[in-house]
C-alpha cells in the first residue's frame, strides 16, 4: 500500500490540530537532535579512530 499526497497532507493537518503549532516544532526539533545522536553514535569521527589507534601503537 503506497501512501500518496493526500494522505500526507491529512496526517500534518491532524498533526497540527491535535499538537499545535509550537509544541509540534519542539517535537520537530527533538526528534533532529536524537537523530544526530544517533548518527554521531553508529558512525563516530574518523579522527578519534586515529587517535585511538595511536595510542594503541605507543
């Protein structure tokens, strides 16, 4: 089943009725931050590798 524009528009309308405006922006921007997070998690830095593996060689 494939979810086409009219069902996404809906489902934002009832997004906004039932949140509202501001505190669905905040959920917006929460939802950004643990997905960064997340991000940051799984693939971390290739420089703190290096380092990692510097200090292994000493």
């Amino acid at each position: 089943m494939r979810i086409g524009a009219t069902e996404i528009i809906l489902i934002i309308v009832l997004a906004l009725v039932l949140f509202g405006g501001t505190r669905l922006s905040g959920i917006g921007k929460a939802l950004g931050k643990s997905i960064k997070e997340f991000r940051n998690e799984v693939k971390p830095d290739a420089g703190a590798d290096r380092t990692d593996e510097s200090e292994k060689k000493d």
